[in-house]
C-alpha cells in the first residue's frame, strides 16, 4: 500500500525557515501512485486537534492553504522523485506542531484523505 514518510522536521528560531519533505511509495487500493493524488499536509499542536495546512492538486498543481499560513508557506511536488514539500519562512511559535503528510485518492470520490505519514516535528522557538 501507498506509504508517505516525511522528513526534515526540526528546531528554528521565530522568523526562521525549514523545507519539510515527504516521500511517497507503493500504490493506493485503487492502483494509483504518487503523481495520480492529490497532496497536502495537516499540523497537530499539543492538545489542539490536527489542522488542515495546505494541499496542492495531482493535475494542474493547484494550491489551497490555511489562512495562518498563507503568504508564508508554499507547498509544491515534484512527481519524478514522488516527493511533495512544505516549504516554510517566517515560522513563528504558534507553528510548533506535528506535521503530517496526507494523500487523497481521487478514485474514490472522497474529499477527506486516507492516507497519512507518521508526521516530523517542527518546533519554533522564541
């Protein structure tokens, strides 16, 4: 089954940047791969329930982002490496979270994703 692991996570100081990273492998129920999904990442915070950060299309490479982050992060893929990045500036204290990389499988005709990462820590200090 599809796998996402992401990587790159760490600790930056408030106005700092990291490039978060996430490798997709293997093929969804439905047979698709990588450059056949729709992409995103969602954040949980401690004791806050897990948000939607930004996703970006499988076909025309459209972008959605949350508006705490928009202007700030950029979210792009690039399908021959199988791999889709979060690209963060400006990090401030409040974006310290878990991030996930999630999958959507336009086969199924869902809007929610199914297929999640184990997540990478990003910690943003003052």
């Amino acid at each position: 089954q599809l796998q996402l692991v992401e990587s790159a996570g760490g600790t930056v100081q408030a106005g700092g940047s990291l490039r978060l990273s996430c490798a997709a492998s293997g093929r969804t129920a439905s047979g698709r791969t990588f450059s056949n999904l729709k992409m995103g990442w969602f954040r949980q915070a401690p004791g806050k329930e897990r948000e939607f950060v930004a996703s970006i299309n499988w076909d025309d490479n459209r972008q959605w982002y949350a508006g705490s982050v928009k202007n700030r992060f950029t979210v792009y893929r690039d399908n021959a490496k199988n791999t889709v990045h979060l690209q963060m500036n400006s990090l401030k204290p409040e974006d310290t979270a878990l991030y996930y990389c999630v999958a959507n499988d336009p086969t199924r005709g869902e809007l929610h994703y199914q297929y999640w990462g184990q997540g990478t820590q990003v910690t943003v200090s003052s």
